[in-house]
C-alpha cells in the first residue's frame, strides 16, 4: 500500500503539471493566437467603451427596445458573475406569476391580446441569454416603432437583418440577437 | 415532432455512431500495442512518467494490487483537492480574491470530482480560484476518467485471457488513457470551441457599461455589468470527453460564455457520448469478437433513442399550466416553443432534450438547460436513465464495465431458464462472479433509496428543497440519483452546499464509485483466471438480436423494480395533478 501511496503522489503530481499546467496553458496560448476576440469574451466595444459582451444579454425595459427574455440572476437581473436558471418547477405559483406579470408588462396599453411567445415569458437557462426567438422579436416591433416613431416596416427591417438562421442551415434554432438589435436601432437614430 | 428536430436527432446519433469504429480502434491500439506517430512525440514523456514514479511498465498486477493502486489515487486525489480548496484563498492565480471554500463543500467537491461525478453544491464563478479550477478540477476531469477507462481495459483483460493471475498494469493504463486518448482529443475539441466563442483566458472579469441600468433588490441602479471569465474551454472539453460534467460557470453548459453557439452545442454533445461508445468496440476487439461489442452498444443506442424520443415529446407539448394564461407555445418557424421555461433559445426544445438524454445516459451530468424545470414526465426521463445505473453509455470507462456486469446477469438469468451453466465470451459465469455483479447492481440503488429516504426525513433535509408539492420531492430523489451513480446533474432548485448535503451525497458517490469498481476489478481477476470454454450447442449466443432484447430487459426490469415506487411519489403524482388541473 505504501509503495502505491508513493506512486500516486508523484503521479498526481506529473499529472497536474501536464493537465493542470502544460494542457490549459497551450490552449491559452493557441486560443489568444488565432481567436483573441472570442476568447476574451467578444466584446462589444462602440466609440472605444465597451458596451456589451456579443453573447451575453442585457436587461431592457424602456419601449424603445426589443425586450431580452426573462433572467433569474440575483442579486440583478443577467448578472454575468453569477448565472442561474430560476429553477422553477412547472407546478410552482410563482412561475405563474412570472409570466402572468411578464405578459401585463408586455402587453401594456397595447389593445391587441395575441398570444405572447412562450420565450418571451419566461427565465432562460442561464440567465443570460443573449437572443429572443424571431417570433418574440415580431411581437414587439410594433412597440419599438411606436416608441422611436418609425415606420414598422423599418423596424421590422433591423429585426430581419438581425435575424440568424439555423447554424449551417439545420443546427439549433432561428434566433436574434438582442443587444446587436438595439445597437442597430440606435445607429439608426443617430 | 417537427422535421428538423427529427433531423437533428438522427445527424446526432448517426455522427456518434460514425466515430465508433475508428476511435474504438485507435483506443485499442492505445492499449495493446504502440501508437504510430503520436507516441514519437508524448513517448519520451510517458517513459519519464513511469521513470519518476518507479513505475515499471512490463510489471503487471494482479486485481487486488490493481485495486489497491486505484484506491490509493483515488485517496491521494481526494486529500489534494480537500487542502488546495480550503487554501485557495493563500495562493495565487485567484484575480476575483475567492475566499477559501468551507469545509463540508470541499468535502464534497473533492469526492466529487475524484469519483468522476462533478456534483457541484457550489456556483463555479463565484466560489473557485482559476488555480483550483486548473490544478485540480481540471486535473481530477483528466485522471478520474482514465482510471473509469483502465478499469474496462482490464475487464476485457480478464474475458480474453486464459488461466492468467494478472490483468495489467493500472500506472500503464491510465497514463495512456490520459496522454493518447484524452489530452489530443481536448485539445483538438478545446480550440474549436474558442472558436465559437468559448472563453479562454486569466484576465480578471470583464466589465460592461449597461445600455440600460438595472435596478437590485434594494432599489439602487446598477450600470455596469461584471462578466466571469477565464480558463473555460480546455476545462469543456475535458468535461465533456472525460463524462465528467462539471462546468466552468453556475449554469454549466447553458452559459453562453461556456456553449455559445449551436454547433458548439453539438461538438459538446457528441463529446458525451464519443468515448463510451467507441470503448464498446474497443471492448470487441479486445475480447476477440467485435460482434460483443456491437451487441452491448445496440442496446444502448436502442434505449437511448427510446427515450429521447420520450423527452422531446413531453417538453415539445409545453406546461400545461401556462395554457390558459395567454401564452403560445406552438412550434413553428418563428419559434421552437414548448416548455422554454429554463432553457436557451438557441438550442430550443430539440437541442435541449438531446443533451438531457445523453448527459444523464452517460454519466456526465452537465447541462444545456435545467432540469427542474423540466414538465413532470419530460424531468423523469433524466432521472431513470441515471437510475438504470448508468449503464447506457454510462461513464468513460464506468458505463461499459457497469453494462458487462448486466450481460453477466442476462447470461445468468437465461442459464437459470435452461438449466445450464452460463457462459459469457468464452468464460464460465460462476457463483463468485454472480455474487460481485449483485453487489455492482445493488450497491447504488440501496444509496438512491436509503438517502432520498433519510433525507426527506430528516428537518435539515426538507429546508433546502426549492419547489412545492412532489415536485419538491423529485428534487430530492434526482439529486440522491445523481450522486450514486456519479452523474453529477441536478435539479438545482434544491439547495444542497449545506453540511448535510454536502456529506451525504459525499458518501452516496464514494459508495457509488467504488462499491462497483471494485467488484468489477475481482470479477476481472477472476475470469482473467479461467480457462476458456468452447462454444457448444449449448451456448447461448451473446451477439444476436435476442441476446439485445434480453440486455435490455434485464436493465429495464432491474431499474423498474427498484425505482417505480419512488418516481410514483415525485414526478408520476405531480403529472397527474398537473393534468388534472
């Protein structure tokens, strides 16, 4: 047994020298050498501020954005130190009252009562997802319009051109990507 | 079922299917002869491996010295990962200033990441240094799953050899399995998904000024927004390869930081299964028969796509509980709908269910969406295929030895209908080899059971569960699933970095890791010490479609008996009054 004991303890060491050291730090080095942009977390950066994380959504409110879904990140909402889902059970009140208070809030003095898409309404897995479905993107281009006093059809202009298909053209799901969306919007205004 | 997400479950199990052959042959080479080209290069540092460990490669073990050289790793492991946790807090590469982790979840994440399970009771970015991350997450990731693969090398030792008290040597194994099967494979997958998008530095956080500034429980406005960086990918790749599962970040694999793209999604799903199922060849072969190998893999795939189709179905339909509420649901070309509640939209249902499937029939346990807010039925599928014993695919290495032992018990069970002695690849199935493969089946079903048990029970037990009603109950049933077969997956709601947690589930995985191993290791030992029996008239074949279906109904009916009450009181109530209402 003790002859093992050795054994393991100079074996865990080389280990963690060639996994936990040499491994981590070539891809590091691969990495920051051909995908510098991706690896340090594709920065958004406009007029030399870093405004945003490409992949990493952000709370909206105001009318004249497009609506990210809902995060379940404390101590704020798509707090990207510390992601989480809501962990809600299909059953739990409180989900129903999430969506219930989502879907007031969305529908706000719009006359109309179409259905909201399910995404729009509720928390995404890890509190910071980036996209809306383009159904959900749809849904509000009516509202940003208002707010911006654009034409719909402009609008509905940066939703299509913000629009991503399938990766490959069959991976995943259609998708858009909200912050990019809003910062195009802004432009626009500009 | 929508056309493209059927597509998309068939290109998955087509590619994972497609790799099986040439990776289960290359790893056969890793393991009985040199491997051209690769070993010019890491050849000089695996000898100065053995050289610095007194290691002598020809040297080979008989299964209880065998066993002991996995006890003692495993025991050394666990020791180092305990200390480097309490005192991250002293030591460098630690740019968020992580305070040292407290005692009972150091206690359990070093069993936990050892016995290849990756539990974590704690929330990745907000707890480890980016040194314990690498020096030992990263670390265990690597070598807890070479030790699962030398296990099954030496228990197709066992069945291919003829009157042998050996069965290999362990040092041998598990440092090939490290160098030429693992390493490659996480580096190639790690660079394709920086690509992606996956992080991959030690710079400190990143800060973001908010277009919009939100607002805190206490009502101040917050205008800047902190993301978690670091060392991501090459720890991915080696989750995702290694069936270990443990992320990088809280949410694992849902973080768009950690899986960012819908074909980053796919690399890391086909990575869950790649290696279990390529070691099914590699079993084959090894044996003399590959026709062994296909057989035990078929049954796999046939119970896998069982229920994945199972998943898709539940999830696709929605929660029946928002129906009423105004809230469309429907898939289309617009939206993948369903129940989204937990999930991201890039991956949608489809993507979604295929991981819940594969990371739970493997024994991986991470996760691209979360499981507790899965609709009833859709949740419980997760939790049977780790009940089953994670055997279908199962873990590197765990999964294969743990399916070979259920093929022990079919041989059995069918030699007890006909009167025969059973045979299994060449060799007698005795009563000593029976009573180690009731131990294999037995020891992790009494753990799920006996710990949900005391856990529901017991006050400190009930203070962390997270959702009401059955739900609240399932939460605790999957995590004691979870953490006895070494998946490491969770119903997150529930709050289990607490001392009671923490040192229950701590004990679940080590009785789950190493009341099978070990068992396993004598079963090997004793076969490697038989001779081989020819195939007679009397034989019962074990590659044939029959032999398929009896694999497969002896794991069902096993998982059926043991489970069934207790999913009657979690997920199979809380369908019915969801349905109801």
């Amino acid at each position: 047994m003790l002859t093992q004991i050795r054994i393991s303890v100079v074996m865990l060491v080389l280990m963690t020298v060639l996994t936990g050291g040499v491994y981590p730090a070539v891809v590091t080095l691969i990495a920051q050498t051909i995908f510098p942009r991706q690896a340090n977390g594709s920065l958004i950066v406009v007029d030399g501020k870093c405004v945003g994380a490409e992949l990493i959504g952000q709370q909206f409110s105001e009318p004249k954005y497009f609506w990210s879904r809902l995060s379940a990140t404390g101590p704020v909402a798509f707090n990207a130190a510390a992601s989480s889902g809501s962990n809600y059970g299909p059953m739990n009140p409180a989900l129903k009252d999430a969506v219930t208070g989502r879907i007031e809030s969305l529908r706000g003095d719009q006359s109309d009562h179409a259905k909201v898409p399910v995404d729009l309404v509720t928390s995404s897995a890890s509190g910071l997802d980036p996209h809306i479905s383009p159904a959900s993107a749809q849904f509000q281009i009516a509202r940003v319009a208002n707010a911006r006093n654009l034409e719909a059809a402009k609008v509905r202009e940066c939703v299509d051109a913000a629009t991503e298909g399938r990766q490959f053209g069959f991976l995943g799901e259609p998708r858009v990507n909200v912050l990019k969306l809003n910062l195009a919007l802004d432009s626009l205004a500009k | 079922m929508t056309s493209n997400a059927l597509f998309q479950m068939v290109f998955y199990v087509g590619v994972l299917l497609a790799c099986v052959v040439p990776l289960g042959r290359y790893m056969t080479m890793v393991f009985t002869r040199r491997v051209p080209g690769l070993e010019n290069v890491l050849g000089p540092v695996e000898s100065l491996f053995y050289r610095l460990c007194g290691v002598r490669r020809d040297d080979e073990m008989m299964w209880k010295q065998y066993s002991l050289a996995v006890i003692a790793f495993s025991l050394v492991g666990i020791l180092f990962g305990y200390l480097l946790q309490r005192m991250q807090g002293m030591l460098p590469l630690n740019p968020a200033g992580m305070a040292g982790v407290t005692p009972d979840s150091s206690f359990n994440t070093a069993i936990s990441f050892v016995t290849n399970t990756n539990w974590q009771g704690y929330g990745g970015e907000s707890t480890m240094s980016y040194l314990t991350q690498m020096l030992f997450l990263n670390v265990q990731n690597f070598v807890s799953a070479a030790v699962g693969i030398a296990v099954v090398v030496a228990l197709a030792r066992g069945f291919s050899r003829k009157n042998s008290t050996t069965i290999g040597n362990f040092w041998v194994d598990m440092t090939r399995s490290v160098m030429y099967v693992l390493l490659p494979l996480s580096l190639l997958l790690a660079v394709m998904l920086v690509s992606q998008g996956v992080v991959q530095t030690f710079d400190n956080y990143a800060s973001v000024e908010l277009k919009e500034p939100v607002t805190n429980a206490e009502g101040e406005s917050v205008a800047t927004q902190t993301i978690a960086l670091g060392p991501a990918a090459s720890q991915i790749a080696i989750k995702q390869l290694g069936t270990n599962g443990g992320g990088f970040f809280n949410v694992n694999s849902a973080h768009p930081l950690e899986n960012p793209t819908p074909w980053s999604n796919f690399l890391e799903m086909i990575s869950i299964l790649l290696i279990p199922a390529a070691l099914c060849y590699t079993f084959g072969e090894m044996v003399g028969d590959t026709r062994q190998g296909w057989a035990i893999l078929l049954a796999m795939t046939f119970v896998f796509v069982g229920f994945l189709g199972l998943t898709y179905v539940f999830e696709q339909a929605g929660n029946p509980a928002l129906a009423g509420l105004g809230v469309d649901q429907t898939a289309s070309e617009l939206q993948s709908g369903g129940n989204m509640e937990g999930k991201e939209t890039r991956f949608g249902i489809a993507n979604s269910v295929i991981w819940a499937t594969a990371t739970t029939a493997a024994s991986n346990g991470s996760v691209n969406s979360m499981h507790d807010s899965y609709t009833p039925l859709g949740g419980m599928v997760p939790m049977v295929l780790m009940q089953l014993g994670e055997v279908i695919f199962g873990g590197a290495g765990s999964g294969l030895y743990g399916m070979v032992v259920f093929a022990i018990v079919a041989v059995f069970i069918s030699g007890l209908m006909v009167g025969r002695t059973p045979e299994y690849i060449g060799k007698k199935i005795g009563a000593y080899e029976m009573k180690m493969a009731s131990l294999v089946i037995l020891a992790p079903c009494v753990m799920v059971l006996v710990g949900t048990a005391i856990a529901v029970s017991a006050e400190q037990g009930r203070a962390t569960i997270f959702n009401p009603g059955a739900h609240g109950f399932s939460e605790v049933l999957y995590a004691f699933s979870s953490a006895s077969n070494n998946n490491g997956s969770a119903f997150a709601g529930l709050g289990a970095n607490t001392p009671f947690y923490n040192g229950l589930l701590g004990v679940c995985m080590l009785v789950g890791r190493f009341w099978v191993m070990l068992p396993v290791l004598a079963i090997a030992g004793s076969l490697a010490a038989k001779k081989s029996v020819p195939v007679g008239p009397g034989t019962l074949p074990t590659h044939t479609p029959l032999f398929v279906f009896l694999l497969i109904s002896v794991v069902m009916l096993v998982g059926a008996l043991s489970f069934l009450p207790s999913l009657a009181l979690g997920p199979i109530v809380e369908h019915l009054i969801l349905i109801s209402a």
